[in-house]
C-alpha cells in the first residue's frame, strides 16, 4: 500500500489568522467584566475614576463581521497614505528611474552585496528613527527585487525594510508617534533622551546586522538553508526593473532627486511640523506632478499609472484594516480600561525594578491586541503618569520601557497590519518570516528589557 506523503504544515491565510485573533477578542468579551475611566474633554483618562458597567451593546455576530469593514474605514488615513505613495512609486517607477537606480546599484555591488544590504537596512533604521512605519511599505517590492538581483533571497529584501523600520521605530528618537506622544503625556520635554535612545538603535543595528549578514552568507554557501523553496532554483528570481538593461538618463536623474527630497521633506515634516498621514499624501501628489513635468509624462498617463499603483496594495490595506477589527472588538465590549485598571491593581506595592519588569511584560502582551503605538499611550499613560510618580519612578524611564515593549512586537503579532502587509507585499508568508526572524526577534526584545532596566539604573531624565 503506498503511504500517503506528509504534508508539512501551514498556517492558514493572514485574513484567517487576524480573524481567529478577532474570535478570542469575542470569547474574552465574555469573561472579562466591561469597565470605564471617566475622561476628560480630551479624552485623557482620570486614573483615581473607575468603574465597571453593564455593557448594554454586547459583540453579535453581525458586530464580529461589521467590525472588518469598519475597520478598514478607522484606517482611512493610513490605508489612503500607503495607496497614494504606491501609486507616486508606480508613476516614477515606469519612467525607469527606480530601475536605472536599483541597476546601477546591483552593478556596483559585485562582491560588495553584503554592503548594499546593511547600508540600506540602516537607511530604513533611520527612517524608523523618525517615525516611519507604514510608509515604507510600498518600497517592499523593489527592495526585494533588488534583493534577488543580488543573489539573496525574499525574505533578504523583506528583512532590509521590515528590521531596518523595526530597530529605528522602537529606539525613536525623534519618533513624534511614539516618543513624542509618549513624552507629552507625561509632560516631559519633546524628543528628551535623544541620545540614549540613539545609543539603544546602534545595538540594536549591530545586532540585527550581525543576524542578517549571517543568513545571507548562509544561503549563498548552501541555498537549501534558505526559508523560503524554489531559492536559485529558477523559480524565484528577479523579475521586471532588474530583466532589462535601462540607461541612467538627466531626466530620471532628476526624477530620483525628487525622490529623495519628498523623503526628507517628510522626515522634517514629520518630526518638525507634526505631520500626519494625510499631509504626507498631499505632498505625494505634488511630487507626482513634478516628476510628470520632468519627464514630459502625458497627465492621462499619469493618471492612468498612478491608479495602477494604487492597485498593487490593494491586499496590503485590507490586511490593515482587518488587522484594526479586533481592537474595534474590544472597545465595544469595554474590556480595555478593565485591563488597565487591573494592572494598576497590580503594579501597587512593587519595587521600581519589578514594575518596570511588569509593564514591559504588559505592554508586550497587550500590543498583541492594540498595535497602534500612540493609541496605547492614551489609553495607558493616564494611569501610569501618576503610578510612576508614587513609586519613584523617573516618567523617561516609563516612556522608554513602553516604546520599547511596543515596538518590536509589532513584527512578531500577526495582528500587526503593517508586518502582514509587509509580507503580503514581499511574497513571504508569516510562517516563513518567523522560521527567520523569531529569534532576532527574541533577542532584540531581551535587549531592550536590559535597556529599560539601564534607564532606570542610570536614571535616565
């Protein structure tokens, strides 16, 4: 009798996965009691008002559903931002400059590819540094190609973006969406510690650059070692901007100088005007046009590539807003401020070390179910501003423990829209990407706890 080959196992699609997510949301809902904080016009919670309530809009079926659409609508601006650069990307990338540039790039790096990769890995750790999460999303795909082109595999030009923002967006120096909401919640001065929290990005980079470099070195001797199948067998390669020869011309020059002054000009934006996601598209659609006027690209043209751009996300932005359907869950059954309250309860009487060992462990676990960083800190801060205060606990050392518990679990939790959409957009699957990244992951979260516990012995203000 012929025995039936064992087949390997699979996690289910990322749409499943966030919804098995949004199911124990459900079940929780049962179990945990409905509280509330009173809060202020502002929605700042008063720590010493709670109380629990009788929920009267319990989560139905209908609601379990309704709270897909209606997430994808709560992550308009983001799910908009992330359209809008995909299709400006789309725009440049037919008038050949982003391949001219990724050529020219592959051609310089014979025996140097080790280079190229860690050079653009910290490039995207510095963007991360100043707040770039989501918008680095639609880089994914030339990343990999030229990742490919290289001789590496996906999972090279995935983890050039993903750990590049991963390492810079959890250090934060000038991160106005962490950092900076974190730091004025709980009335210190805006982007303080600076230095220490660039000290934390270079280990950080070293780390993962070491980790890095190891697997491309691995995979090149011996590419069975690869995690994803088909690597250098002809069934994975480099396809499109890589295939044909395309010159460097002044005009896709230009087109690249454009480029690179849209990406400062959101930096500054961001960091030094506050910036949110739709100013950020407005001034994406400015460069639209001025790279059309540069390369003399008919506006019917245009506007027929930039729709086309936008389409090549479309997977991406619904992984996000679905991703968005579990917190939704969770405000509806008022099971949030419960949670809090209980880890006031809990933190009461504690030395400094253990509750700052304590809200690292929290923060940890509770952003498997609230990803968005600055969300956390309004719902979290309130309570731990005065907590700290009473235990002797310096606010910077609480700021810097939550960011850093918040932040590299957003490319651990499959409820993470931005990570799912990231190996969406890179053609890797979620299981492939933990068979990579689960103990660089591991490590960076160790090393972070040791930072936060630097902080507080230093006492970092």
């Amino acid at each position: 009798m012929e025995k039936k080959e064992k087949k390997p196992f699979q996690l289910p699609h990322v749409i499943l996965i966030l919804m098995i997510i949004m199911v124990v949301v459900t079940i929780m809902s049962f179990f945990i009691p409905s509280g509330q904080f009173v809060r202020d016009a502002n929605g700042v919670v008063d720590p010493s008002q709670f109380s629990y309530v009788e929920n009267e809009n319990p989560i139905t079926l209908f609601d379990f559903f309704y709270a897909i659409p209606h997430g994808i609508v709560e992550s308009a601006s983001i799910i908009i931002s992330i359209m809008v650069i995909s299709g400006v990307l789309y725009v440049i990338e037919q008038t050949g400059a982003i391949a001219a540039g990724l050529q020219r790039l592959n051609s310089v790096s014979k025996g140097r590819e080790l280079v190229i990769v860690l050079g653009l890995m910290f490039v995207f750790g510095i963007l991360g540094v100043i707040g770039w999460g989501e918008d680095a999303l639609p880089f994914i795909p030339m990343v990999v190609s030229l990742a490919l082109a290289l001789g590496y595999d996906r999972m090279v030009g995935v983890a050039i973006v993903h750990v590049g923002i991963c390492i810079g967006f959890t250090s934060g120096a000038f991160n106005i969406f962490t950092t900076g909401v974190c730091q004025e919640l709980a009335g210190i001065s805006l982007f303080s510690a600076w230095q220490f929290r660039l000290v934390e990005f270079l280990a950080y980079f070293v780390v993962s650059a070491l980790f890095v470099a190891a697997y491309c070195k691995r995979i090149k001797r011996d590419p069975s070692k690869s995690v994803i199948p088909g690597y250098r067998d002809g069934t994975d390669r480099a396809q499109g901007m890589m295939d044909v020869k395309v010159p460097m011309t002044v005009r896709r020059v230009l087109t690249l100088l454009t480029l690179l002054v849209a990406l400062i000009t959101q930096a500054v934006g961001a960091v030094q005007f506050g910036w949110d996601m739709e100013d950020i598209s407005g001034m994406y659609i400015i460069v639209v046009a001025v790279v059309a006027i540069i390369n003399g690209v008919n506006p019917s043209k245009v506007c027929t590539d930039f729709i086309k751009g936008t389409t090549t996300v479309m997977s991406a932005v619904i992984v996000i807003g679905v991703a968005r359907a579990s917190y939704l869950l969770m405000e509806q059954a008022q099971i949030v401020d419960t949670i809090i309250h209980s880890l006031a309860a809990m933190f009461e009487g504690k030395s400094p070390f253990m509750v700052i060992f304590l809200l690292y462990i929290f923060v940890i676990v509770f952003n498997a179910f609230v990803i968005s960083a600055s969300g956390k800190a309004f719902i979290l801060f309130p309570v731990l501003k005065p907590l700290a205060d009473i235990l002797g606990i310096n606010q910077q050392v609480v700021v810097t423990t939550f960011q850093l518990g918040d932040g590299f679990t957003n490319y651990v939790f499959p409820s993470s829209g931005s990570l799912m959409a990231g190996l969406e957009l890179g053609g890797v699957t979620y299981q492939q990407w933990l068979k990579f990244a689960g103990k660089l992951l591991l490590v960076l979260v160790l090393l972070g706890g040791g930072f936060a516990f630097l902080a507080q012995i230093i006492g970092l203000s």
